[in-house]
C-alpha cells in the first residue's frame, strides 16, 4: 500500500472511530477544578493539547452550548491512553489490557457510573515543530466532520473534559474524554 494511500486510510478510520456511552448517571466526583494548569516543561504537546480545548469551547459556544470544564483527572485519564496508543502506534478507544474508556477513567474516579465519551485522533505531522494555530484547528475540524465525534463534542449533558497530545516520531495521538457531574 502506498504511503498516501496508507493516510487516506488512516484518516478515514480516525473520522470513524467514536464511542458513545451513556449509563445511569452518578457523578464523577463532587468537586472540579475550574481551570487546569498548563506545564511548560511538556513543551508544544501541551499547547496543542490546551489550543483543542479552547477550539472545542469555540465550538461549543458557538452551537449555543455551555463551555467544558477541565478536569485534571480527565486530562490524566486521556494522557495515559494518549501514551499508551502513541507507544503502540495503534488509534483505538481499548487500551492496554482490552480495557475501555470507562475503565480508564474509574482508575482517576473510582465511583463513576455516568455518561461519558471518547474522541481520538491520529496524524501524519513529519519532523517539523508542532504548532497549536495550525495542528489544533486540524484535529477540532476532523472530528466536527465525523458525527459522532460531533454529537460527543456538542453533547448539552456533557460537562468537563481532558485532552492530551502525544507526539511518536512523525506523529501525534489525541485523546479527548468527556464527562458529566451531578
């Protein structure tokens, strides 16, 4: 298979992937940072991570809906799959073990039950310096093209986020989790 064919295909199947769950609602936990903190030490993945956060927001607002809150636990849970995929150069919502979002995200929130969502990406970005003005537009507008993607991103119910980037050689994995708090 042709390298360009190869990314075709590999972005066909990044638009594809989506999954929703929506269980009986619990909460994840009581109380929510209102801001998350961005790391300088993490360099350009970190800043990719926070322009996608924004642009989600921009999104958000401009269909009418309220602005996601960031939830450290989340960008944690998203983190560890993000590095788990990048580590295995494999975009899947099942990570180490076969183990699914909610599995991942009862690791940071022991006692949710509730709705919840996963967004993942995968991109071809060579050896240049990664840039949050032209990478974070490119992910937001992929997933917005895909309607599950788009159903996760401007879901009303859903409240807080994480989002993190990983970069592997000439690549970069995106996760973005979602959830809901009573």
């Amino acid at each position: 298979m042709t390298s360009r064919r190869w990314l075709k295909t590999v972005a066909s199947i990044t638009t594809a992937f989506c999954m929703l769950w929506s269980l009986p609602s619990t909460a994840l936990a009581s109380t929510f940072p209102q801001k998350c903190e961005v790391s300088q030490e993490r360099g350009d993945t970190q800043a990719l991570a926070a322009a996608v956060f924004d642009l989600i927001n921009a999104e958000r607002a401009e269909a009418g809906r309220k602005p996601l809150k960031c939830d450290a636990g989340l960008n944690e849970a998203a983190e560890k799959h993000t590095k788990w995929m990048a580590e295995k150069r494999k975009l899947s919502h099942y990570g180490d073990g076969r183990r699914d979002f909610f599995d991942r995200i009862r690791d940071e929130y022991p006692d949710f039950y509730g709705a919840g969502a996963e967004n993942i990406f995968q991109r071809y970005v060579g050896d240049r310096t990664l840039s949050p003005e032209l990478d974070a537009p490119s992910v937001v507008e992929g997933w917005m093209k895909s309607r599950g993607h788009r159903k996760n991103i401007l879901d009303r119910e859903k409240t807080h986020t994480g989002v993190a980037v990983v970069r592997a050689g000439d690549w970069i994995y995106v996760t973005q989790v979602f959830a809901v708090s009573q």
